[in-house]
C-alpha cells in the first residue's frame, strides 16, 4: 500500500543516508512474537497436544507454511496445513484486539524516518489481513509500502519480500538497510544483498560479516544508518568489497 508521510516537522531528505529502509514487524516494531506462539500453544491444546518450548525458537519468524508445518509434524496432529493457517491467524487476531505493543524505539525511529524523508517499507512474513490489523498501531502514514507474507511467491528466509519491498521503491538492495529480529528475515535480507540491523527478540541472532546486531530499536538511528551505507560506499569507491 502507499500513503502520504505524517503532518510533522519533515526536513530535507537525509544525504548521503540509505535509499530506503525496510523493516520487519512482528517482534522488530511490534511486541507480538509471544501472542504467536501463545496462539499456536491454544491451538494445540484444543487437539490435544502439548507444545515444548523447545519448538517457539524454531518456529519463530518463520512464514506461516513452515512454522505450522513443522508443529504438525512433531505433534502428528490431525488436521491439514490449510486448517491449521485459519486457526492460527484467527487465534492472532484475536490476542491483537487486546492491543499491540510497539517495541521499545520503534515509534521514534518511525518518527524520524518519517521527518526525514526517508522511504520506509514493511517487509512481513505475516499475510495481509494481519498486517492491514497492525497498521491501525503502527500508522499507515509512515509507510511508503508494505509487503505482505501471502503476496510473494516466497516468503522469508527466501529474498523474494525485500527484493519487492526495493523494487517498489526504486532502491538497489545493496543500498537498503533492512531491520530484522530473527535468523529467518536476516536470511532473507542478507539474500537479496541489503545491509542488515538485526535486533534479537526470541531467539539470539550471531554477529557475522556485513550485519550489526544491537540489542534494542532504540540504539537504532539516522547517523547508525547512514554510517552503514556510507561505509559501503568508501569500499567501493576504494575498489574493495565491504566484506
């Protein structure tokens, strides 16, 4: 979707900064990580299984497809994938009803982006009916585009959203900084070739080549993502790689 920026104090674009931002959101700008699993914990219970926390840090920040694959493969529950998907979102929906809380930082960063002209789009691996419910939190206005799980032929940990998140801004990849709190969005937006902030929710995300990890959005600003594409930048204009 495209909107128009908020009514606030909107300077000149940030030079020499990012060609856009894309961001993640379940468990990145909002505190909704647990309300999955918990959905995903009633379900079960409902047909008779009993989830081991051993399996949340596999399913975390998965798509939908694989995360509920995989629980009914290690439950040997009867029902099929599609079933399972229904009862899930609608579990999710539920619990989001009851309010969404946004990460620590996450409103500012928006805020920031957004006065700066910064072009900003949210990249999930949720389907759109979920996303369309978050907006009402996060604000529409502060996204140019929103990238919806159930709208690419792959989702994450496959490059397909942030490939189409860039795409639709006019952004090369390798000029994107992506934000990420689990190892499956860093996959995928490592994949399509974007400089990576990973903030870890559920489960630790390693340091590694080309990716700054931080331990919360609000050690996240414009002068952080500006050095990270300026850094690219220099390698190149040396004729070396930034890795």
């Amino acid at each position: 979707m495209t909107s128009s920026l908020p009514a606030m104090d909107v300077r000149a674009p940030y030079e020499g900064g990012p060609q856009a931002v894309l961001l993640d959101m379940d468990g990145t700008l909002v505190d909704t990580e647990g309300f999955w699993w918990d959905a995903e914990v009633e379900v079960f219970g409902a047909l008779g299984h009993e989830l081991a926390d051993e399996h949340r840090e596999v399913v975390v920040g998965g798509p939908m497809t694989r995360s509920a694959g995989y629980l009914i493969e290690v439950t040997g529950a009867d029902i099929t994938l599609d079933e399972l998907s229904v009862l899930l979102n609608a579990g999710f929906l539920r619990r989001l009803e009851r309010g969404v809380p946004l990460m620590p930082g996450a409103r500012r960063l928006l805020t920031e982006l957004a006065a700066h002209r910064v072009p900003t789009a949210l990249v999930s691996a949720s389907h759109r009916t979920v996303i369309e419910r978050m907006l009402v939190s996060l604000g529409p206005e502060h996204f140019a585009l929103t990238v919806a799980g159930d709208e690419v032929p792959r989702t994450k940990p496959h490059p397909d959203p942030y490939l189409a998140a860039a795409a639709g801004l006019g952004a090369d990849p390798a000029r994107c900084v992506a934000i990420e709190d689990t190892a499956t969005g860093v996959a995928s937006a490592e994949a399509a070739g974007c400089r990576v902030i990973a903030v870890p929710s559920v489960a630790p995300v390693p340091a590694a080549s080309g990716r700054t990890v931080v331990d919360s959005l609000e050690r996240v600003d414009l002068p952080l993502l500006r050095s990270l594409v300026a850094r690219d930048v220099s390698h190149l204009r040396n004729g070396v790689s930034a890795d």
